[in-house]
C-alpha cells in the first residue's frame, strides 16, 4: 500500500503523502539532521503515510522539532494539526501572513469548498486548529539551525501565495520552493523528458511576483531544487525557463479566454481546455500516448491553474 520513502541526497528524504489519493503528487520532506525536520505536511488524509514513511527511517514522531510549511494552502498544510497530536515536541514554522490562518483555519476551510465543492471532505477533513503556543513565524532572510552546520534561511517569495515562504538549505545547495517555482513531473522525467509547469492556483497568484521570486531563486545559484510537487530536480536553469515561458503563455491565455467568455466557471474551463489541449499535444511528440496516467494529473493540475488565471484577470480588469 505504502511507496518506500525515497532518499534524495545527503540526509534528506522524502515520503509520498498520496495527496489526492495519487501518488507523486505532494511528499514530505524529512532532514535527518540532530534537529529533525519536516517540510510540508500536505492535508490530513497523508498523514498516516507520513507516519509510515517516518517508521521506515526509524525516526519516532517525539523526535521530530521542526515541522515547516512552504504556505497555507491545504495540500501542503492541512494536516498539520493533525500530525502534531502525534509530534508533541515540535513547532509548526510558517510565513508571517499564514500563523494567524493555522491558528484559525475557517477562512482556509471556506476558500478550500469554493474550489473542491462536495469533495472537500474526502480531500481534506480533519483540518485542525495549531495551539498558538507552537507556531514561529519566519520573516524574510531569518534563520534556523538544525544541525550543528546546518542552518536554513528563508526567503519570502510570493507569487504563488502571498504567504509562501522558501528554504535555502546551503549544505546541499537547494532550495524547497513549495509552488513558487512550479510543478516538477518526475513521472516523465523517468521517460527523458524534463517538464515543469507554473501552478496558478487561486487566489493570490500572481506573475510579476512570481517572476521576480524566481529571479531571487536564480541569484542564489543553487544545484537542487525540492518541489512542493513533487521531488528533486538537479536541472534548476532548465526549470526556471520552462517555468517562465509557459507562465506567459498561462497569462496569454488567460487574457482570450477572459475576453471570450462572460462568466467566471466558462472563462476557467476555456483556458483550461485550451491548455490542456496545447501541453498533451506537446507530451505527444515526446512520446506520451493517449492513456498515459500523468495525463489525468496534468489535466487536474492545469483545473486548478485555471481557476487562478481567471481569478486574476478578474481582479486585473475591476
């Protein structure tokens, strides 16, 4: 039932959360330094595979200190409340505009339902409440020491979420960049081909903040970057330019579909479509065929980058 947790490099690993119940979609990673160190949670239905995942490592929940969130957004920190009855020792690390939504997660509930609708609670219930008492707030460029030659720092970096923080961890050169730097899909990258996407999703995107937080990861020249979805990639360039070129092609489309059609749920499902339809014909040259089950994740991912793209004509033509 369980993936093997998977070890990336050094002493990180990471664990397959199944979010959505797909496999390689949103993972946990884990920093096996003397304080150890959890980055993102995903929602509350992954928490019995982080738990697992955390036994193979033989790593005991009383052991873990850090728990952090890249942003609030339910698919990477929804369960936290929950993986913390099972985590007494550690704090939650969160962006400065997020503590507050932890703390109190109705507004995270209500804007989740608008999205999911009736499957909210399959995807994400329980979301629980985080004790006011075990949250830090991490500002821009502060630090934390996790081992004795390991000190992370964080960087704001919107785009994505106003509430998105992201990691530099220097022993390794990386940086967990949550959504900020988009979607990776080792999924094909184990068929050859290198493929990474912007991820839009509502309702705080937005592409100049995006591009000038991916400038910021750009100055910091590193080697790996760890994706919120899903897992390490050592080719940060190509990243970084397939990720800028299709988000001006997010926003392009956007702007016809928010020109052609007169409601909301028509605009998204138009530049959705039209996506869609553009990215399978491009994994068609390479070799994808029609069936392929990355297509069925593609196509719920560009759902939801849909939906965003809308929200922000909306708000760029009030």
């Amino acid at each position: 039932m369980f993936k093997k947790t998977i070890h990336l490099v050094e002493n990180i690993y990471l664990i397959d959360g199944y979010d959505l119940g797909i496999a390689e979609r949103t993972g946990s990673y884990v920093i096996k330094e003397k304080d150890i160190t959890l980055i993102e949670t995903s929602a509350s239905p992954s928490i019995p595979h982080i738990l697992q995942g955390l036994r193979e490592l033989d790593i005991a929940p009383e052991d873990i200190k850090n728990v952090i969130v890249t942003h609030i957004h339910l698919d990477h920190s929804g369960g936290v409340g929950l993986l913390l009855q099972h985590c007494p020792n550690a704090k939650v690390i969160v962006h400065p505009k997020g503590a507050r939504h932890l703390a109190n997660p109705s507004k995270l509930i209500a804007s989740a339902k608008t999205v999911y609708g009736e499957k909210f609670d399959t995807l994400f219930d329980p979301i629980l409440p985080v004790p006011e008492d075990r949250i830090e707030v991490k500002n821009d460029l502060e630090t934390l020491k996790i081992g004795d030659d390991c000190v992370l720092t964080f960087f704001d970096t919107p785009g994505h979420a106003n509430h998105h923080f992201s990691i530099f961890h220097p022993k390794v050169e990386g940086i967990f960049t949550g959504d900020t730097a988009g979607i990776y899909y080792p999924q094909l990258h184990r068929k050859g081909i290198e493929f990474y996407l912007p991820t839009t999703s509502p309702n705080q995107f937005d592409p100049s903040k995006m591009l000038q937080s991916i400038a910021l990861f750009k100055s910091l020249k590193p080697k790996r970057l760890f994706f919120g979805h899903y897992g390490m990639s050592e080719s940060p360039a190509e990243a970084f330019v397939q990720v800028e070129r299709e988000l001006e092609l997010f926003v392009s489309e956007a702007k016809l579909a928010f020109e052609e059609e007169k409601d909301f749920q028509a605009q998204s499902k138009l530049v959705t479509a039209r996506l869609y339809e553009r990215l399978k014909n491009h994994l068609h040259t390479q070799g994808i065929e029609k069936g392929d089950p990355i297509l069925d994740l593609l196509s719920l991912d560009l759902e939801v980058s849909g939906m965003g793209l809308i929200d922000y004509m909306s708000k760029q033509n009030r």
